[in-house]
C-alpha cells in the first residue's frame, strides 16, 4: 500500500470556506480568508487542511454540485488564490486536501446540458439514463419530464445532482450498462484528469465525498473499489506523495479494497454502523457524557475489529464533527469535550478537527440555506473575536447568522483564558504531534476497562494512556509513572492509581 510519510504524521483541520474568514466585506468567506488564517490553524498543531468544495457551483447543495470541476467558485476568489494558498500552505509544512465530488455534478454542469439532449453527442452516455421519460423504476430516483432526450436521469442524492455513469455491478435492465464498458470507465478517466489538474497546480490530494456512490448495484463495492484503485495507479505512477481520503465509513472496502489512505468513521448505523455516534451523539447515553450512562464497547466492538483488519492498508480518521454532523457542543461542555478530544487526537489514524470545534461552537437551530437543511446550524461562521461579527467578516449581512449569545466562545477569549478548550487542543496536538508513539501508524491495544468504560487504559507502543470520562473518580489496577501529558489529577493507590473525574493521563510504560 502507497503511504506518503507526511499523512503519516498528519494532524487535519477541516474548513467550510464560505464560513472561515471573509476578507472582501461581502459576507461570504474567501480563499484569502484562508491563507491569513494558517499561521492560526499550524499554532493548533494542524499540518493539513482539507478544504469543503470550492468549485464553480449553483450552491443548492453548498458547492456539492458542481458545475466546473475545474474553476473556483467566484465568490471565494480565483484560481490564482486556490494555487496562491497551495503555495503559502507549502511554505510552512502544510498541505491541502480538495473536496472531490466524483458520483455527480450539478445540473447545470454543461455535461449533463449535453447530456439531455435529444441528438446523441459525446455525453450522452455520461450520466446514467432510462430508455425512455416513463420508465422510472421505483428502487431509485430520478430527474424525469424535463429534457428534450426521452429518458430519466438517475439522481445520487438531491434533485439537482444527477448521477455520473460509471455503469452497474449486476446489470438487469436494458439502459444499464456493465461497469467495464469504455463509456462508464470514460467517466473515471474524466474524473483521474480532474484530479491531475490540481495536483499539478499544488494539490496535496482530495477528500473523497460519497466515494462508494460510484458504481450502482455493486455487492460487495467490488467495481467501485476497481475504479479507485485505477485512480491510485495513476497517483502512484504521477504524484506518489497524494492522498485520497473517502467518506465511506466502511475501512474494510475503502482502504483494503479500494486502496484509499484513509477513510472517515462517521455516523451511519445499522450494518454500516461505526459505534461514533455513541461517543458524543447519545443523548444521555452518550460515552462522554460525565455521569458515566455510556458504555465504551458499543465503540470499540466495531473501532477494534476494523482497525486490526484495516491497519496495514491505510488510516481511519476520526472528526470532532464536521459540516454534515452536529456539533459535539451541542451536546457535551467544556469539560467533556477536553475528554472527547484527549481519546479521539491519540487514537490511531489521522484525527480530523472542523473549525471552531476547537473552540467549542455550537450548534445554530436555522432554516435550511443552500441545502444545508438540518445541517445549516454548523455551518456558521467562525468566531474570532468580539468586534462585530465576531470579526468574520465588516459586512453585517453575513452568510449565516451567528451565535448571539453572551457566552459565545470566540478564538480570542480562549487565546487568554488558561484552562480554555482552544489551549487544551492546542497543547494535545503539540503533544502528539511531537510524540512517536502517537503517530496515525503506531501500535494500538486495549489494556483494561472498569464498567462501561471508565475508566479505560489502553497502549500506544510504548506508552500507556488512561482516560476517566466519568464525573467521580475511578481506579486502575496499574501504577501511573511520571506524567508526561496530564489532565485532572491522578494519585497513587495500593493496587494502582486513583484518577480524578475526568482525568486524563500519558506515561511511559
């Protein structure tokens, strides 16, 4: 498996480009915004940011769908400023991860306007269409009743977002095609050659959103993982040291069978369930949720088995939410998000924060802008400072409302308060980032648990770490040697060590 050292050591930061920074008054943020921000967000221990959709777009799906793979959206800027940030994130160690959006474009894309027409053209096979406007097979959803071409296109997930043909795993209707067909792998050859255009430009790789939505009725995601390993040969043949990153949740396939770097765990559930969702996003069940309702195994039943079958090929990586997950403030405090994030940074695999995580934002309860619905409410911009719009932007009408409340965490309060979230993860990720032993690649083993999970120890190589997420203090059977990275308070007791309601310790085994 192809692993560039860097992302090996990588430390990531997620950024929503229109809510970060918005430098030209408009109230939307921009790519500038960006770039006078990373001495911000390498203070925070980050080397890597990967960067929501900035392409050309209509914006009903917050530049999910695009129109051109290949042009900045105008309202963040050019691409002069997208090669300019590649270029100043270089210049200090850092490196930027484009969101790639391969399974469909907007319908505005001039493919699919080509694609509707009546007259074959060297598109029509682009996307994926029925033979005729009234064959609409109820298993899928489709765009039908619109176009000069008598067919319907399939959908891949909203209305306006047409599916990209990379053809079908079983094919069982006439207007399928079978996935080796030259027409459906022209669509990933388009694809790989988007890429090769912002890797030459400076791109360090992608995120990879829906990457398992590619091929349709695929048992086993066995032709999609074939056309992303296709993709990874060209990578490794023309740009070793990029990475792509899938939103799979699904390790066993997008690592070991597609050959993805890495791989988001995310909160899906029933057979694709990942155990997240019980860390932070429980309710009162949650793991982290000091008065100790949780139970841990419902996280590490799945986390421990995907990771022992997926840790040679590549990385897990988990968030502190991102820009389709609610916010973990929403549901935990201070306190518990330290905890959160004291397991989550020294796990294995590269950690992943979305802006303002850091400082505990909060989710927003907002109507729906840009197809943002539910999710709309954590997407609002970052909050810097205290001059007006907590200093995102001088416009007063920005792209979101922000949190008005007298208790808004912004960066600056948190830059001066000792004890602040902001200044626990930004000593947690110096700390890791400094310490072999923390390394996406290096060994993990659980060691021992008390009821549910609190507290827990576990091993990374040399080092022992032990967590209390629990609001009293709990015991363990082992002694605690000197500090090297302390939260809370951990006494010495006759059979181990006692540890302060949550405490959080690493030591030298």
């Amino acid at each position: 498996m192809r692993m560039p050292q860097w992302f090996s050591r990588a430390i990531a930061y997620e950024i929503y480009p229109q809510s970060f920074l918005d430098t030209n008054g408009d109230g939307i943020g921009d790519l500038r915004g960006v770039m006078d921000k990373l001495d911000y967000v390498r203070s925070l221990g980050c080397d890597t940011i990967w960067l929501n959709p900035c392409f050309d777009s209509p914006m009903q799906d917050a530049g999910y769908d695009v129109r051109d793979y290949r042009k900045v959206a105008p309202r963040y800027g050019t691409n002069e400023d997208l090669e300019e940030l590649f270029r100043q994130a270089h210049a200090r160690g850092m490196h930027i991860l484009l969101d790639l959006v391969p399974g469909h474009t907007s319908d505005q894309h001039p493919w699919f306007r080509q694609s509707q027409e009546a007259e074959r053209n060297e598109y029509s096979d682009r996307y994926i269409w029925t033979g005729n406007a009234f064959d609409k097979p109820r298993e899928y959803n489709w765009i039908c009743g619109t176009t000069q071409r008598n067919g319907c296109a399939l959908i891949n997930f909203f209305d306006m977002q047409p599916a990209l043909n990379y053809g079908f795993g079983q094919v069982s209707q006439p207007w399928q095609m079978d996935w080796r067909d030259p027409r459906c792998q022209a669509t990933m050859e388009e694809i790989i050659d988007v890429m090769r255009f912002w890797l030459r430009k400076g791109c360090d790789g992608f995120r990879v959103d829906m990457a398992d939505s590619l091929v349709k009725d695929d048992p086993g995601k066995e032709a999609t993982s074939a056309l992303w390993r296709k993709a990874q040969a060209m990578l490794a043949k023309e740009f070793p040291q990029a990475v792509l990153v899938a939103e799979w949740s699904d390790p066993e396939k997008s690592l070991c069978k597609a050959q993805f770097q890495g791989d988001f765990y995310l909160n899906h559930e029933g057979p694709r369930g990942s155990g997240y969702r019980t860390l932070m996003r429980d309710g009162a069940r949650s793991y982290f949720h000091k008065e100790a309702r949780g139970d841990l195994n419902r996280f590490l039943n799945e986390y421990v088995h995907r990771y022992l079958l997926s840790r040679e090929s590549g990385f897990i990586c988990l968030i502190t939410s991102n820009h389709d997950t609610r916010r973990p403030a929403l549901e935990l405090d201070v306190s518990e998000l330290k905890m959160a994030y004291s397991l989550l940074f020294t796990l294995p695999g590269v950690p992943f924060v979305y802006a303002g995580d850091e400082i505990g934002m909060r989710h927003l309860f907002l109507p729906s802008k840009e197809g943002g619905y539910d999710r709309t409410g954590d997407r609002t911009p970052l909050q810097w400072d205290h001059t007006p719009q907590y200093g995102f932007s001088t416009c007063p009408d920005t792209y979101l409302p922000q949190d008005m409340a007298s208790d808004a965490p912004t960066v600056a309060d948190q830059e001066a308060e000792e004890g602040s979230l902001l200044r626990y993860v930004r000593a947690l990720l110096t700390f890791r980032r400094n310490t072999p032993e923390l390394q996406a690649d290096a060994p993990f083993e659980p060691v021992w648990m008390g009821q549910g999970g609190y507290p827990f120890v576990y091993r990374r190589g040399g080092l022992m770490l032990a967590l209390n997420a629990a609001a009293d203090a709990r015991e363990i059977p082992f002694p605690v040697g000197d500090p090297l990275f302390l939260a809370g308070k951990v006494s010495p007791t006759d059979a181990g060590a006692r540890l302060d309601g949550q405490s959080f310790v690493i030591w030298r085994a």
